[in-house]
C-alpha cells in the first residue's frame, strides 16, 4: 500500500514538474505576429479519421501537439448552422442560426477583421465557395441573413478585408441593383479579377477582390485542382507585406456540401485537398516561426459514420445518417506561438477570445 502511495505521489508530482514547465513555456513563448486560421467546414472527426484512412501522403492533423474540442451549438438551436457556426469566431457571441457578424440581439458587434484594421494589420479570405457565403462573410459583414449576399458583398467595400479570393462572380457584376461592386471597389483602391473559370493566377496586389467562379467553385471530382494550397499560400504571402503581421481565415468549403450531399467521396477529396492545404500553411509556420497555424470547423455535416466491413475488416463502410448538420463537439487543432490557449474543451466563443488575446486586440 505504501508503495502504491509513493507511487501515485511521484506521478502527481512529475505531473506537476510537467505543468510547471508548460507554465513557463508559455510565458517565454512569442505571441504570434500572423494567423492562419483554417476551418473545414461540417469536418467532424469521423471526417477526418475516414478520410485520411484513405490518404496516401503525409497526414498534416497529426503534426499538430496542440488539440481541442469546441462545442458548437448556436443560440437558438443546439445544431448550429455555418453563419452563426463561424460568427462566434468573429465577434465571440453565440447568435441565431442563418446570422452572419451580429449576435442573438440582432446589433453588429465589432468584428475581428475590424478590430485588426485599427492596428493597421493586413487582413484576407481565401474559400472554396463564394467569398458571399456564410463563413467568409461573418469575418467582414453584418446583416441578418446569410441568403443576402448582394448585401454581403458590398461590405468588402468598407476596407476591412484586404484580400478576398473564391467564388461569387454574380454578387459583384450581375446584382439585382445593377450595381458594378467591381467598378466601386477599384474606386476604393482594390485591383479586382472576375473571371469564371476556376483558374487560379498568383497576383501581386495587397488589396484583391478575385472571383473564380459565378458561385462557388468546382468540386475536387470535377477537377479544382489545387486552388486552395495556391490561394492560400499565395494570399499569406501578400499579406505578409504588411510589416504589421495578418490574419487570414481559409474554408474548406465543400466538406461539408459533401455531407449534405451524403457523398463520401466528395467530402473525401475535398477533405484531402484541405489535408493539402494545412500541411502547406504548417510548412511555412515553420519555417517562419511567426504564425499561429488554427484548424477546426464550424460544425460536423451529415453524422458520418464508419461502420465496420464484413468484407475487409481492414476498411470501413461509411454511412451518413441524415443530409444535414449535427451538433456533436468538433475538433481544434494548433501550432506555433500561443498554440497552448487551445487545449481543452470549450464554447465555439472562445476561439474569438483567445485570438484577441494573442493578438493584442481589445
């Protein structure tokens, strides 16, 4: 018994020894100067472990040291959806379901693009559907309904978002008002690209509105290609010349329109291609030593599951078990300077806290 008790007090005391110097660790550490902040939305764990199951390369969420679980629900419903999903990570309030930078009281709280602008650091969005849909949009605009996305678009006219590269030609020269918003923005000093192809070109200006696609882009299994890496690579680079350091939130937008559509393969290569992406963004944070590297999602799609496969037990049978969102808790996943805030369990909120933490922001 008495050995049993020396025992367990050793292992709380190296427990201790252990906490003690993560405590120190993170008071040494550097706060990050950059964010790259990827969401894979309606990405759950079951997503991630199917699909990188199936993934020949090197799969980046094991790179990570740093995991959490966020609790997703919304204010008004226990299944989020994607607008109030990534609102929370843009003004910290839990709010309705279809709202995009307001909360549950329908005001349009300072969002962190904002908050960013007021000490001059560089800004962008890079996503796999139009750069109008619901979670690009709750880092730049207010408005009641994510459905408005003619309205949406025009809030890239107030200058918090520097970047923006996607889909949604139609929101910018084919509006109900008639409106050309790609005329008004080079107004206000943006170079703008419209074309519907889906063929990326790397670009050279740091104010960039440039749309691929008339909505969203193609999927993976039509031939995409590596837009998002390219993007996204090439978005942190512009904004890296901003002496004052970026934020740039990149969607994997279509996990989750391959849940909706119960579609293993397509929410597979689009998983895959997100996979891509990180292990990219996580290269360079490396490399620079300056960027805290985010992952999670808004919510999961579809509530996958891997059920067992009498033919080969060393496979899975997916099964979706309904075409839309769940409300289990998603994951978190962290790297580099202050990655530590992102252990644990928590509300979806707090990922807009401890961003404004690190960042110095108020």
């Amino acid at each position: 018994m008495k050995k049993k008790i020396f025992l367990s007090i050793s292992l709380i005391a190296l427990l201790a020894i252990g906490m003690i110097s993560v405590s120190f660790t993170q008071k040494k550490g550097n706060k990050p100067k950059k964010v790259i902040f990827l969401i894979g939305d309606g990405m759950g764990l079951t997503q991630i472990s199917g699909a990188m199951s199936e993934y020949n390369g090197q799969n980046a969420f094991e790179r990570f040291k740093v995991i959490g679980l966020s609790k997703t629900h919304s204010a008004d419903d226990y299944v989020t959806d994607s607008g109030a999903g990534a609102t929370v990570f843009s003004i910290g309030k839990k709010t309705f379901n279809g709202a995009i930078g307001v909360g549950a009281d329908t005001v349009a709280y300072e969002n962190i693009f904002e908050k960013l602008k007021k000490k001059n650091i560089a800004t962008g969005v890079v996503a796999t559907s139009s750069i109008t849909h619901a979670t690009p949009a709750t880092f730049y605009a207010h408005v009641g309904s994510r459905n408005s996305e003619d309205d949406i678009a025009a809030f890239l006219l107030k200058g918090n978002c520097d970047i923006a590269i996607g889909g949604g030609f139609q929101f910018f020269k084919s509006r109900a008002d008639k409106k050309d918003l790609f005329a008004e923005l080079n107004k206000q000093g943006f170079v703008t690209i419209g074309d519907t192809v889906n063929t990326f070109k790397p670009q050279t200006a740091t104010r960039l509105i440039y749309t691929l696609a008339t909505d969203g882009m193609k999927t993976m299994l039509d031939g995409r290609g590596g837009f998002l890496k390219q993007a996204t690579l090439n978005a942190s680079d512009l904004l890296a010349k901003n002496t004052n350091g970026y934020m740039l939130m990149v969607e994997g937008s279509q996990i989750d329109w391959g849940g909706h559509a119960m579609n293993y393969e397509y929410m597979k290569t689009e998983l895959h291609d997100f996979n891509e992406t990180i292990n990219a963004v996580l290269d360079k944070a490396e490399k620079e030593g300056d960027i805290l590297v985010v992952v999670t999602a808004d919510h999961e799609t579809g509530g996958l599951a891997l059920t067992v496969n009498k033919e080969n037990r060393k496979s899975f049978i997916p099964k979706y078990t309904y075409n839309k969102h769940t409300g289990v808790m998603v994951p978190v996943f962290a790297y580099g300077p202050g990655a530590e805030e992102f252990a644990g369990v928590y509300e979806n909120t707090e990922i807009f806290y401890k961003f404004v933490k690190l960042l110095g922001l108020k």
